[in-house]
C-alpha cells in the first residue's frame, strides 16, 4: 500500500481526495495496486483522469457486483 500511495503522490495534478479515496478503493487490491502503480511508474506524467480512466473497468466491476 505504500508503494501504491507513494505512487498516487507522484501524480502531477494530485489532490488529498484523490490520494486517499483510490488508496481506500483499493486497500484490498493488492492485484489492482500493483497495477496501478505499474501505470504510473510506465507513464510519469500521467494525470488524474489518466489514472480514473485506467481505474474504470476496476469501478465498473465494483458497479456490477463482480469484486
């Protein structure tokens, strides 16, 4: 979870909610956090709709029931 945090951190246009609502989203991820970390280790200037747009099918699998 630090390593994901640290990685949210490090997204350029970042903002407290943001940080702490994917971190909370995914607390029980460790799968979805690595790969969100990958993505935005792979692309450093990724922003925050760049990162929610990677999320979406995570959120729509939530939506659906299939977590």
């Amino acid at each position: 979870m630090d390593e994901l945090k640290k990685a949210l951190e490090s997204v350029p246009d970042k903002y407290s909610d943001f940080v702490n609502g994917i971190s909370g989203l995914l607390s029980d991820d460790e799968e979805y956090q690595q790969k969100v970390t990958q993505f935005i280790k792979d692309n450093p200037e990724a922003q925050t709709s760049d990162v929610l747009i990677f999320l979406r099918p995570y959120l729509d699998s939530l939506e659906d029931g299939e977590d």
